[in-house]
C-alpha cells in the first residue's frame, strides 16, 4: 500500500477542548482544526481560565486537575506544577 498513514491525513471540522470545574461547568473553551494536536493547546486551555483558582496558601484543600489520554505529555504536566 502506497500513500500517507490514514492517521496522518489531514482531517476536516474542529475540535473543542473544554476546561470544566467538578460539577461540569466550563471554566475555558478553545476550538482548534481536528489535526491540531491535543499537546499543542493545552496550555493555551489552562492560560484562558475565566475564574482563577483558590491559592492554595489560601485554601489549603487539594487541587487536581484530570486530563484526557490525548494531553498525557511531561511537557504540560512540568508546566502545570510551575503554576
């Protein structure tokens, strides 16, 4: 077989990616092109929050944040700790 991977080729429509709070309310939205990959927005997800979050000197209750398999990189975890 000859040709491109068929999971290479370029895909047609958008992607939403959406930042939401534990009971589902979204905090950031972006729309990217369908063969953006996942890694090269999540930061750009995590940098348009509308509401900040609680200093956790301030808080003092634990914060997660739960990602989908497609932002599973060191990269973005590095860069989520630093914040």
């Amino acid at each position: 077989m000859t040709g491109p991977n068929p999971t290479d080729r370029g895909k047609l429509g958008t992607k939403r990616h959406v930042f939401t709070d534990g009971q589902g309310i979204p905090l950031s939205v972006v729309i990217t092109a369908a063969n953006t990959h996942d890694m090269k927005t999540a930061l750009s997800v995590l940098d348009n929050i509308v509401a900040k979050r609680p200093s956790y000197k301030i808080n003092k209750k634990r914060q997660n944040l739960y990602l989908d398999k497609g932002y599973d990189f060191q990269e973005i975890e590095t860069e989520v700790i630093k914040r």
